[in-house]
C-alpha cells in the first residue's frame, strides 16, 4: 500500500515537472530562437537558459515539488549550481552538436534540451527541492 501511494505521489509529481519543464523549455527556446540571429549562439544560450532557469526554479519550487523550504537561498544556491553544471554540460553538447555533427543551431538547442531533461529531473528532485537535504 505504502508502495502504490509512493508510486502514485511520484507520477503526480514527474507529470508537473513535465508541465512546468514544459513551459521552461518553451521559454528558453523562444529566447535563444531570438537571440541566435542578434548574438553568437552559445552566448544566446547562456542568456535564454539563465532566464529560464529563474522561471523553472519558481514554478518549480511552488508548483512541481510544492516545496515551503523555509532556507530559501540555501534552495537557490543548490539550483544555481546544479544550473551551471548544466549549463555546462548543455554548452559542450551544443558545440558538438553544431560544430562537429553540423547539425542547425536551434535543432542542436533542442536536441540538447532531450538529452538532458530526465537527468536534470532526477538531480533536482534529490538536491534543490529535497527537504532532507536543504535543512
């Protein structure tokens, strides 16, 4: 029984982090789509996933792990971090996606973005919004 609410609690939980990744992903594009055309791309890169990254760490906070953490900046600190680990590793595959397999920029951005979504979804929901691990 314990098992089966565990199960049912997750999948709640993963179906609102789609939800709000969603959302975040749809902003972090739109910015770098825009940005691509004016400034080179891994600077766009920085520029819309920075942007999304305070817009994931709200709604994510408030919606998606629904987490009243009272060390807040503790909380942040953990998702900037984990966003420049990330951004990081999104920079690498980008250049490699678009200097070594010369694949387009916003289809390589994209590609990047999949290859990275369970990852960030499995770091962020044992580090930034872990209760046991802000306190």
């Amino acid at each position: 029984m314990i098992r089966a609410l565990w199960d049912k609690y997750s999948k709640i939980q993963f179906y609102r982090y789609v939800f709000v990744a969603g959302w975040t992903t749809l902003l972090d594009w739109f910015i770098f789509f825009v940005l691509i055309s004016l400034i080179y791309y891994q600077f766009a890169l920085v520029v819309s996933y920075s942007i999304a990254a305070v817009f994931s760490y709200i709604f994510h906070r408030r919606f998606t792990f629904k987490n009243n953490a009272k060390k807040v900046e503790l909380q942040f600190i953990a998702h900037f971090t984990i966003g420049l680990v990330f951004l990081f590793l999104s920079a690498t595959l980008l250049y490699a996606f678009v200097e070594l397999v010369e694949l387009p920029k916003m289809l390589s951005r994209i590609a990047v973005t999949f290859t990275l979504f369970i990852l960030l979804y499995l770091v962020q929901r044992k580090f930034t919004f872990n209760q046991k691990f802000i306190s």
